[in-house]
C-alpha cells in the first residue's frame, strides 16, 4: 500500500479524498499519478464505507523531490478528487483585457468543481471543460466561462490552490444500462440486450421529468433510421435535437424526394438524377425561406425536421465550411451555434449520440461529466475519439444506427404498454 521513505518536510503535503474510492477506482488513480510521475505516497488512514450508499475516505502524505515536483503531482491528483488537508483559499486576479486571461489562469474541466471563498466552498455554475473560472465576489458566485466573453478588470481563478474537484462516481443506484455496461465501449456487447435496457432507461428518465437531448448526424438518413427517430420525436421521447446543416438536408431529401444522397432508402436503388435531389431540396427550402415556412405552407409534411416544428421540440443547426447552402435555419456564426448549443443542453439527464463524430466531440466538451451520455456508432473509433476529447463518462454502443433506432423505438413502444 505504500511507497514511502523518510522525506524532507519542506516537499510534503498531507491530503484527503471522500467518495466510492474503490469502485469508482479513484483512489487507484490517484496512485497511478503519483507514481507515473516518480513520486512517492504514504497512506496514513483509510476507511471503507460499508453500505451501497456510505463514501470512503483516505488520507495520503505526497513527497516529490523537488517543490516543482510535488506541485505537479498535485495539480494531477486534485483533478482526480483529492484535496489538501489544510485548506487554502482560492487566489484571484483581475483579466488584463477584454478577452485575456491572467497567465496562469485555472482551465477548467468538466467535473463540478468548486472554490473555497471566503471561508466556504463555492459550486461553479455552469461547469464546463477547458474555459476560465470568473468570479463575483460580491454575490459570492462563481462561473465558467469562454474566453471571448471575458472583460477587463473580471476576477479569474489562478493556480491550483483552493479548488476541489468532484470526479464522476461510478453510479451505485441510476439508469440500468450504466450498471450493466462494464466498459466504455466494446463491439462485443449484446447489443439488443443494450438498446432494450436503453429503452428502459429513457422512460424511467421521462417518467421523472427529465431532459434528453439528441445529437444527430445525417448517418440517420443515409441507413434508414429518419422515420424511426421521426416518430420517437412525436412520441414525446426527445426533447431537443442539435445536429449539423447535413442532417436537415438529407431528412428533407428524404421527406420531398424518398431518397438521400441519391439513394432510395427504400430499395437502394440509386434514383434517375438522384445526385440533384439533395440540392433540389435545398432550393425548396429558400424558396420557402424557412424549415418552419415549409411546414406552413405544406411542402414538407413529413420527417425528422417536421416532427421537431409540430411538436414544438427545439432544434439547433450549426454549420460547417463543408456544407451545401448551407440552409437559412442553419446557424453560420460558430461563436453563436456554441452558445446556442450550451444553451440547449442545460439541464439534461441523458444525451444520445446518433453517428455524428464532429458534433458528438463538441457537445462532449459543452456536458459537465454527471450527465448520462450514450453514443452510437458503427464505428468504435469514433466513440474511442470522444472518450479521448474529455468525455469519459460516456459509453459506447457499436451499432448501425439505421438498426439501432427501429429497434429502440420497438423496445420503448413495448415497455410504455
């Protein structure tokens, strides 16, 4: 259990972390850091909760060889849940422009993470990863926020000192399919066994007034799935889409033409100048100048983008420099996509990732690291690129999406019986 010698005090520092230490390995981890950077740990209590619900504790004297070294063990082992017995508070300094962070300003990640102010810890609000900490000492508030959005003279969180880091706990009681799901990601998994306990999952959250949100990538489309997540749409089971200008375009294809990318989706069958169609449909929807005019005057009565505008379920589409168009709904400004998206995504319980790898990744890095968040892709390496990026609580489900969605609809229209 330890790896402790004799120590000059002067490069020691005595620290403690409460939570599921062992099942949710963070104890296991913040051993790793200690020792992958040479350092040494000496284990000085540790206290084992008894019951499914009852937090460990550990208390553990770090020694690194150097003051450098030893701050640099700590930095990581305090993003890992770790605090220092001794409390300091949190050291602030003014932006020195609009738009510019102090030096050595703290970057966020996207556990909740708290500051301790003026004798008290302070939640961050809005937590988000790799943006600033500002705060309001007045209020005796404290938020994340964009680099853009920053001001002169604002008080930005400096340093490592004062600041507390809630991991994510591997979930003891929740949603069923994170109990059931041993790894992130695997393209062995039962995977009807999954999207079943999936579908239950989606209706406990309803049941309890949560929010879902779904990332789409036009993949729906292309294999099939537009009038499977059509329907979920209409069924009341998602609350928010936010997708790219391709999604829309081809569900629209799909709507006026049956077909995307030229295909049938039918049979397909690649249709008689198909190649034009997803063009054509772009044309329809300037001459109408909206999704939503469309839906008014009729020329769209069907699909995705349609089931969004009947049934009052907010959409946000953000374009690319690849995009044909892109369509007026689409959002060309990247700076406000961004804060729509953030905006869409407050308080949602579960994310459903539908083969978008670009968007999946974004909204990622927008989710503080509690919210249940599911990816589907028939490429691992795509979920494997989003647990990379930051977003280690998602888990990932290898599977067509064009064979995930009929089958979700299925399970949930059986389970809502």
């Amino acid at each position: 259990m330890s790896t402790f010698h004799k120590q000059p005090k002067a490069y020691t520092r005595e620290i403690e972390v409460r939570g599921h230490l062992i099942d949710s390995m963070i104890l296991t981890r913040i051993f790793d850091r200690v020792m992958d950077l040479k350092g040494e740990f000496q284990v000085t209590q540790f206290t084992i909760g008894t019951q499914k619900t009852d937090p460990s504790y550990a208390r553990l004297i770090i020694k690194g060889n150097s003051a450098q070294h030893l701050e640099k063990m700590l930095q990581e082992i305090y993003r890992e849940g770790a605090v220092p017995v001794q409390i300091e508070s949190v050291k602030l300094k003014p932006a020195p422009a609009d738009m510019v962070m102090p030096n050595d300003f703290y970057s966020t990640t996207n556990h909740h993470t708290y500051i301790h102010l003026d004798g008290s810890w302070v939640k961050i609000q809005d937590q988000v990863m790799d943006k600033c900490i500002v705060v309001d000492p007045t209020s005796k508030t404290a938020r994340c926020e964009a680099i853009r959005n920053i001001r002169k003279g604002e008080l930005i969180v400096v340093g490592e000192v004062g600041i507390k880091v809630e991991p994510p706990e591997r979930p003891r009681e929740g949603l069923d399919v994170f109990q059931f799901m041993s790894s992130a990601t695997s393209t062995e998994k039962p995977t009807t066994t999954l999207i079943k306990r999936i579908a239950a999952d989606i209706l406990e959250t309803k049941k309890k007034g949560g929010k879902i949100i779904v990332v789409g990538g036009p993949a729906i489309v292309h294999t099939g799935g537009a009038d499977a997540f059509a329907k979920l749409i209409r069924l009341g089971y998602v609350d928010a889409l936010l997708a790219g200008n391709a999604l829309a375009v081809h569900d629209i294809e799909h709507a006026l033409f049956g077909t995307s990318l030229g295909v049938s989706v039918a049979n397909g069958q690649s249709a008689h100048r198909g190649h034009r169609n997803h063009m054509a449909d772009i044309n329809q929807i300037f001459k109408a100048g909206s999704l939503k005019a469309m839906v008014k005057k009729k020329t769209l009565t069907r699909g995705i983008m349609f089931e969004c505008i009947m049934n009052d379920v907010p959409y946000v589409l953000a374009a690319s420099i690849r995009d044909d168009g892109p369509i007026p709904d689409a959002i060309i400004d990247m700076v406000e996509a961004q804060r729509r998206y953030r905006e869409i995504l407050k308080g949602a319980e579960v994310v459903l990732m539908l083969s978008t790898m670009l968007h999946s990744i974004a909204v990622g890095n927008m989710l503080p690291s509690n919210v249940k968040t599911i990816a589907i892709d028939i490429n691992p390496s795509a979920v494997t690129k989003l647990l990379d990026r930051g977003s280690g609580q998602a888990l990932g489900v290898v599977s067509d999406v064009g064979t995930f969605l009929p089958l979700l609809l299925s399970y949930l229209e059986k389970q809502a019986r």
